[in-house]
C-alpha cells in the first residue's frame, strides 16, 4: 500500500468538511464559554458569601462549592450546545438554561439552610453536599433540554 494514499488530499470530503465545520465549531464552543463564564459570574454576584475572596484565604470548601458550580451550569450548556443548530440557538436555549440552573441553585441552597455559612467556615462536608446537589439539578435539566 502506497503511504501517499493514506494521506488525504487537499480536495477530499473529509477535508473540505473540517475546513468548512471547524470554524463553526470553534465558534459554538466560544459563544458556549462565554455563558458558562456569565453564568458563574452572576451566580459569584448573586451569592451571599465570596467565593473567590474564600478561595484567595486558603478556603477549601469555597472552592468545591464554586467548582461545583461550574460544573452544574457546564452540564446543561454542553446539553444545549448539541442540540442546538445555530449560534442563535445556542445563545438563545444557553442563556434560558442558565437562568433555570441559577434559579435551581437559588432553591438548593434555600432548601439546604445553613450551608453558606457552613462553607464560609470552612466545612467541606457541607460543600460537598451542596455541590451533590447542584450537579443532581444540573442532570435533570439536562434530560429536560433534550426534551
């Protein structure tokens, strides 16, 4: 078998597909990003206690807590980012999956009472719990947005 023809040329489908998907790709993913990153900011603003401030004092809890935040809001952005068509799409069902997931923490951490003074203090059990239940919600709107 000839080397040469393992390599596929500038012309082949295979090519011309990732040459025309690849921009779009990486498009998709920034626009994705950048709601994770909204999203995590207002979540930080909205907070009663400063995660980034905890973390900067050594605070391990704070760090779960914020890490699970991520994650939760990561988990419905990646679902709607494949079910989406489009950067409109994309930012249209990104930012009603962010405003459902912060919504969703906002009754998790009322319904957890106690836990941000909990995490303030320090406690990583407490964050973990809170993280466990934060990432829960997170798979359920997931399944939601894949209807």
């Amino acid at each position: 078998m000839d080397p040469q023809s393992l390599v596929p040329s500038l012309s082949s489908p295979e090519v011309q597909a990732f040459a025309a998907g690849f921009p779009i790709a990486l498009m998709h993913a920034a626009v994705t990003l950048g709601l994770l990153f909204a999203g995590v900011t207002v979540y930080a603003l909205l907070t009663p206690w400063k995660e980034i401030a905890l973390i900067r004092e050594g605070n391990a809890a704070a760090a779960v807590a914020l890490g699970g935040v991520l994650v939760g809001l990561a988990i419905p952005l990646s679902v709607s980012l494949s079910v989406s068509t489009s950067v409109r799409d994309i930012v249209i069902w990104g930012v009603a999956t962010v405003v459902m997931q912060l919504l969703a923490f906002r009754v998790v951490d009322m319904v957890l009472t106690g836990l941000p003074q909990r995490i303030q203090d320090g406690e990583v059990p407490a964050a973990a719990l809170l993280v466990a239940a934060k990432v829960a919600t997170a798979l359920i709107l997931a399944a939601a947005l894949t209807g």
